[in-house]
C-alpha cells in the first residue's frame, strides 16, 4: 500500500478502534501505546506457558530474574541475586537482593526462588520449553536471602538461561492461582505492573512504583503503557500514521521507506540474532524420499541465491548466514560450518547424480511473509523443484511438524530465547527432541557433551563437530539473520537490541 493510500487508511482504521484505547497516543500524557501481534497473540501470559516472542517482552517488563544480562555487553549484573558463588561444578549459592517486593506486596525472599526453581523443573507441571528448565535437579533454602541450586549435571550455561527465560514467582500468590490465575492477574517484581489484560486485544501496565531498589534493568519511564494486539500490520501502519499508537516492531522493509518519509516519524532495520533456516525431512519422517537424498539437499543449497534474498526482501543488517546458530553465541564456530554458493547449474547437475534429472514436487511449510518463500521457490524452480507453500500460523505449524512431522521441507527461525549460547538453539533442534528432523545419534552426542562440559575448549571442539556435521550433511540450510523492523514517534527515545528484546520500559520522551 503507497503512502497516500496509508494516510487516508489511516483516518477510517483510527475512527474505528479508537474507542479501544483510552487516549491518542504521544507524550503529552507520560504514557506510551504499542502495537504488536503480526505473529499471533500471546498464547498465554504465564512465562512458562509460553513460547511467542511478543511474550518474552511481555515477561521482561513484569518479572525478573537472578540475573541480569547487559544487551550490549553481554556481562552478567546482579539482579533478585545481589551475588553468587560457585560450590562445586554442580552447585550454585545465589545470596538474594533485600527489601524487593512483589506486585502485590508480598516481600521476595529465598521461598520464593527455592519454589519457582522446584516447580518448574518439575516436568508433570507442564513448562512449555523443557529445554529452558529440566537441567536443574533442585533449589534448596539456606537461609532467608540464600539459595543452593543443584544441577543435574555441569550445565555451563546456567546463567544464560537464569538471566533470560527463568523468571521468578511470588510462592504464596502462584501456589494460590497457578498458570490460569498468573495469566489473569500477573505478578512479578518488574519495572511495570500489569493493570489488565483483554486476551489477543490489549494489555495496560503501569509504573511499578516500588523498583527502586537500583535494579540494573531501570526504572520505568513512562507511568502508564498499553500493549495492542493488531493482527494486520496495514492497520498498525495506519494507526501509527494517524497518532493512534506510538511504535510498532512488526512492520516490512517496504513500510520502514514509507515511514521513514513521514515527518514526525523514524523507522529503522535492526539486526537481531535470530537466525532463519530452510529445514529438511533428511529423517524421513514425513515419507517424502527426495529430501532423504544429500545431493537433492545440496542442488536446493545450490539453487537458492541468498544473498539476493537478503538485499531485496529482508534488507537493514540482516545478512547471509552459515552456521546453525548465532555467529556472537558461544561455540558457533564459523570456519566449521560447510558453504554452499549459489551455482544453478551445479544444482541441476547435482539433481541428475540423485536421480532427479526433471525435478521433482515437493511440499513448502512457513509461517513467515509469503515473499519470501515465493522468491526462494522461484529460484528453486529454475532447477526443476516444483515446490507448493502452504503457509500457517507458527502455532498451528509447529504442532503440526511436532506432533505428524509431515513437513518435508520448511523455513522456520530461531531466536533462542535471546540466549548467546548455541545449546539455545542448535541443540534445541539435533539432540533428538520433537523438533528434531535429523535424527543423528552423532551429532546429537557432540551437542550433550558441548552442552555439559565445564571445559569451555572442550565445548567448542564438540559444538564445531556438531556444526561441521549438520552443514556437511545438510539437516539444515542456514539462511540469514532476521531484522526487527520498527516504527515510532521521533520523540521517542528509542534503542533497538540484538537480543531483539525491546526494553519498552527503557523508552522514555525526549525533554
């Protein structure tokens, strides 16, 4: 949609759900109004129930963690934890921050982490992402502001997952209400307080006016936030132009030129560490024989011009990528990593070796924007692969792949929980879980080693196996990095992060 179609969508789209929104957006009222929800609602505002990357932002401005992880820097900061120690490889003693409250006045203390920690690693309550949680055995209470955690076994990567996906929980109140009540009425210790929550519509929040106590994460800036829930990027364009939100994170390279000419507005690129990927059934699970053939996988590596993908369609800082992680997470070794140029004539002559001298059909699963897969079929086409999209909701397509894994070819990504670590991501996908289309003993022997080793040379000889074996092979074709697309008032003081976590709190009004 041209920008003067914007503009006059604007009007009619603003007239229409204004009455959803108690005041026009602006700075004028110390409030800030966002849109999100291009990917889908929240399924559940419970951190631990859910899985969308709109409620990781949810979670940042409710609950905090032990730890705090710089989005900069990446250096660990005390957060709940004041400091900690270790005792053995698998023994952590946190002593915890004093005088923080909960929401709703209940005092934070050791019950309180000794009962999140136990509760979640307990697998009969259902935490969404085993993987954020089944390493710990046990959270045992040493004193009033202390806590052991015992670990199952060395997991050096604790504190990635202790300052990311791990929030904790008021005991009494969650004991009390349990994941249904938490979705209703959230508590935490964070920078915002929940006011109320209209599922899949609107979520408002207020400052948390008792964090003060020098969290690392910051105090509000902005005493009042309402989150919206719009589905249809076009309306959040047209809110956005006509004043009735402030920004929007879930906007197209073609929308950050449109509003990038719009006087009082800024859009910007920002590169993120998730990391896009064409995945293959090389398992078989689905029954479809070509993508069980190495030289068919490597004619499609061949077939597919990335870096065209990129300038064209993804754009900003995004950029083609090799590995099957991050290349800032830890053990993603680049130089381990098989390359595959563009090079269609060797595709064909790669599709003739496996026996496929015409081509072949084959199905194409993806949640993301339709253009990109019709360019990456497009280039597969010119080989002779006739691929056919079907194109779901990433709920809906990630239960399909875990629970019939009739996906034969599929391109998904993975922000790994904004965790700068490749056991977040790499061996969430090759140590033989449900997401798993590989199935390679190997590989996923070298990922359990590189994830438990206290050695971190050792981690990264194995990780580099992994990686040379997943390329080699290629379970996965490696894509690009993704962008995080935003739009916002100018007057906004606004910092994009790699971890794509916008700190929404952060954002105050420029004086």
């Amino acid at each position: 949609m041209h920008l003067k179609s914007l503009v006059k969508f604007a009007t009619a789209a603003v007239m229409g759900t204004m009455l959803s929104t108690t005041a026009m957006a602006g700075p004028d009222d110390d409030s800030l109004i966002i849109a999100w929800g291009s990917t889908g609602p929240i399924e559940h505002v419970d951190n631990y129930v859910n899985t969308n990357r709109t409620g990781i932002w949810f979670s940042r401005m409710v609950w905090d963690q032990l730890i705090y992880r710089e989005p900069k820097t990446f250096e660990y900061k005390p957060l709940l934890a004041e400091s900690w120690e270790q005792l053995s490889d698998t023994v952590w003693q946190f002593n915890l921050r004093e005088g923080v409250k909960f929401h709703n006045g209940e005092p934070f203390d050791a019950d309180d982490v000794v009962y999140t920690l136990n509760w979640i690693s307990n697998p009969d309550n259902g935490v969404k992402v085993q993987r954020n949680v089944n390493w710990i055995k046990e959270a045992r209470k040493v004193s009033q502001y202390t806590v052991d955690l015992e670990m199952k076994r060395p997991f050096p990567q604790a504190f990635e997952f202790l300052s990311g996906p791990i929030t904790i929980y008021p005991n009494e109140y969650y004991s009390e209400v349990g994941p249904d009540g938490m979705h209703k009425q959230p508590i935490g210790t964070g920078p915002m307080k929940v006011v109320s929550i209209k599922t899949a519509e609107e979520y408002v929040f207020e400052r948390n006016p008792d964090y003060n106590w020098g969290s690392p994460k910051g105090e509000a800036q902005v005493s009042r936030m309402v989150v919206r829930e719009i589905a249809d990027v076009q309306t959040q364009i047209a809110e956005l132009l006509a004043g009735g939100i402030d920004i929007t994170a879930d906007i197209s390279a073609d929308h950050v030129d449109q509003i990038g000419g719009v006087p009082g507005l800024t859009a910007l690129q920002a590169g993120t560490m998730r990391t896009g990927y064409i995945g293959f059934d090389a398992a078989n699970r689905s029954g479809h024989e070509p993508v069980n053939n190495l030289k068919v996988r490597q004619a499609m590596a061949h077939a597919i011009d990335r870096e065209s993908l990129v300038k064209n369609l993804i754009r900003g800082d995004a950029g083609v990528i090799h590995t099957p992680c991050f290349p800032t997470q830890f053990g993603c070794d680049v130089n381990a990593a098989v390359k595959y140029d563009f090079d269609p004539d060797k595709a064909k002559a790669l599709l003739a070796e496996a026996g496929y001298p015409d081509g072949f059909d084959i199905e194409f699963y993806t949640f993301r924007p339709a253009d990109w897969a019709e360019a990456i079929m497009g280039d597969l086409a010119k080989v002779g692969i006739r691929a056919t999209l079907t194109k779901m909701p990433y709920f809906a397509l990630r239960d399909k792949q875990r629970n019939e894994g009739t996906t034969p070819m599929f391109l998904m990504d993975w922000g790994s929980y904004s965790m700068n670590d490749m056991s977040a991501i790499t061996s969430h996908f090759f140590k033989k879980g449900p997401d798993d289309f590989a199935l390679d003993d190997e590989v996923a022997a070298w990922l359990e080693t590189g994830d438990t080793s206290s050695d971190a040379a050792v981690r990264k000889e194995n990780y580099a196996k992994a990686i040379a074996k997943i390329t080699g092979e290629l379970y996965w074709l490696p894509m690009f990095n993704h962008v995080r697309n935003y739009g916002y008032n100018e007057q906004l003081n606004f910092i994009p992060y790699q971890d794509e976590i916008p700190r929404f709190w952060q954002y105050g009004w420029k004086s």
